[in-house]
C-alpha cells in the first residue's frame, strides 16, 4: 500500500526531472511545486499543488 508521502515524494522527482511537467492523472494540469521552510526549526519540505 502506498502512502500518502511516498506518492507526493515520487511526483515531485518526476516533477523534478521532467521540467516541472507531470504524466497520469497529472498530465496537461498546471502543478505548482512549493518548497516551504519551518518558522521554528528551520526543517525544509516540498509539496506538490494541483
């Protein structure tokens, strides 16, 4: 069973190594993929928006 995480982790390589563009149920959909830094503690993530 695939997670939640582990989806959005293999989007965004594929987002990633295709120049921002994305197949599947993706494909032709404008994906915005913003890149967020925590206030606190500084920890670094990545989340694909459709």
């Amino acid at each position: 069973m695939s997670t939640s995480s582990d989806s959005n982790s293999r989007n965004i390589e594929e987002f990633r190594a295709n120049h921002g563009r994305l197949g599947g149920s993706f494909a032709g959909a404008p994906v915005l993929l913003l890149h967020t830094r925590g206030r606190k503690a500084s920890f670094c993530s990545d989340s694909g928006v459709r």
